[in-house]
C-alpha cells in the first residue's frame, strides 16, 4: 500500500494522545494497531484500564486489507522517512522508498486487543456516519448532543490543566451554556466552551483523559468535534476523521 508516512505519525502522535494522565506525563498506550479495509486505515488504540479507546481514519488509494500492530519503540525508524512510501505488510513490516528500506517488527496482539475488539466497529461507524440522533449506551439514551471547536477544546483543557489536575468535568447547564471545570484544593478554574450547536437536557460528566490530543487537525475546515454526553455515563466524541469513547472519571 503506498501511503504518507508524515500523515501517519501524525495519526500515530493524535492516537498516542500524549499529555497529562493522573499527575505525571503519559500516552493512552504503547501501541497503534492499524485496520485497512475499503482504502481506508484505522488507526486503533485503547488503555490497560479500559476507560479509553480510540479510532483514527487516514483515507488510502488502492490499498489491499490488512492489519498489524506496531510498538511505538520503533517510532524513530519510521521517522527516517518523509513523503510518499510503500508498505509491505507480512511478518514484518517493510517500508520501501526508492533506494531506501526498513524491516519493522510487529507484535502479534495489541495490549489492550480486548477494549479495541469491543468499540473499534463502533468508532469506525460514528467516524463514516456521526452520532443519530437516537444514541444510546446500553439501555442508556443519550439526548444530549454538542458540537465545538476543536481549538475551543484545546484551549480550555490547557487551562484547566494549570490547577495541577488531569480531572476534568464537562457540564452543559441548564443555561445552555458548556463549561470545562477542574478542580484540586482550593484551586478551581471553569472555561467557558463556544457551541456551534446544541440540543438536549442539562447533563455533567465527569472525565480523565487529555481528549483535544486525539482532534489535533491542520485544516481549519476539519475542526469540529460532535459529543454525545449523558450524566456520569461515558463521554462519546467524533469528527468526521477521529473518534472517542471516555468512561466516566469516579473520585
């Protein structure tokens, strides 16, 4: 399969989502499954602890199906490369770019392969298609739908983030208004979010997980981010290239 190796470490650093986990500096896990299927690459990863798994799409041109799980040790081979490459997926992963090659070992099952077989089929759906408008978790219907910038999002957990805590609450009032919070002590800070759209009941969730990462975009047109949120159930967030489910943070 041909494809961009900088838009693929690009998807890999979203992916990664490396930030504030707890009170030290982390990624969501050591490794990047990657799904082909219709010319399209879904890049899959999740946590040991289950609350946290993610789907990011690349688009590909005449790509055969495959799949393979890559460690993130090897990351500064694939950084070798720029531009256009070729992959051959086997045993191993070989990279070829004119003159130059790569072998690139696999591993042989995600770490964290039982969160990824449960939600993948489901973050590829809301990727292709959104949320409906009839949501639901469980038995759980989800009324409540947002839509905010992704620079919005950013910009607010960084905020929230000088309080010393990765602890976030996400509170949709009944003012109709959205507000990232964060708390530690006596120090509490709450951002107002921007909606582009909103419908639905007053709801709070409360998260653990530096979400903006996964929505990093260099397209100013590609920057909305769609939620589903319900009280203390998991967060659900979507663009139209990347997909998250949070399950709620419990103190």
């Amino acid at each position: 399969m041909i494809l961009d190796i900088d838009e693929f470490l690009h998807a890999i650093t979203c992916c990664t989502m490396k930030g504030k986990w707890g009170n030290k500096s982390a990624v969501l896990s050591s490794q990047i499954t990657c799904k082909v299927e219709d010319n399209k690459m879904y890049l899959l990863s999740a946590n040991r602890a289950n609350s946290v798994a993610v789907a990011y799409q690349l688009i590909l041109d005449n790509a055969e199906d495959a799949n393979f799980v890559l460690d993130l040790e090897v990351l500064p081979m694939l950084k070798t490369f720029s531009g256009e490459v070729e992959f051959e997926v086997g045993n191993v992963l070989t990279i070829l770019q004119g003159s130059d090659t790569a072998t690139i070992p696999l591993v042989a099952h995600h770490e964290n392969e039982v969160a990824i077989d449960r939600f993948s089929s489901n973050l590829i759906e809301w990727i292709e298609n959104d949320f409906t408008d009839d949501f639901e978790f469980g038995n759980t219907l989800y009324d409540l739908g947002l839509s905010i910038e992704s620079n919005s999002l950013k910009g607010a957990i960084s905020a929230c983030n000088t309080v010393g805590s990765s602890n976030y609450v996400l509170n949709y009032h009944q003012n109709n208004r959205l507000y990232l919070q964060s708390t530690k002590g006596q120090r509490k800070i709450s951002k107002e979010l921007e909606m582009i759209e909103h419908f639905g009941n007053p709801a709070t969730v409360p998260f653990a997980a530096p979400i903006d990462k996964l929505f990093q975009t260099k397209n100013d047109w590609d920057n909305t981010i769609n939620m589903k949120i319900h009280d203390d159930m998991p967060l659900f967030a979507r663009t139209s290239f990347a997909a998250i489910i949070v399950a709620p943070y419990m103190s």
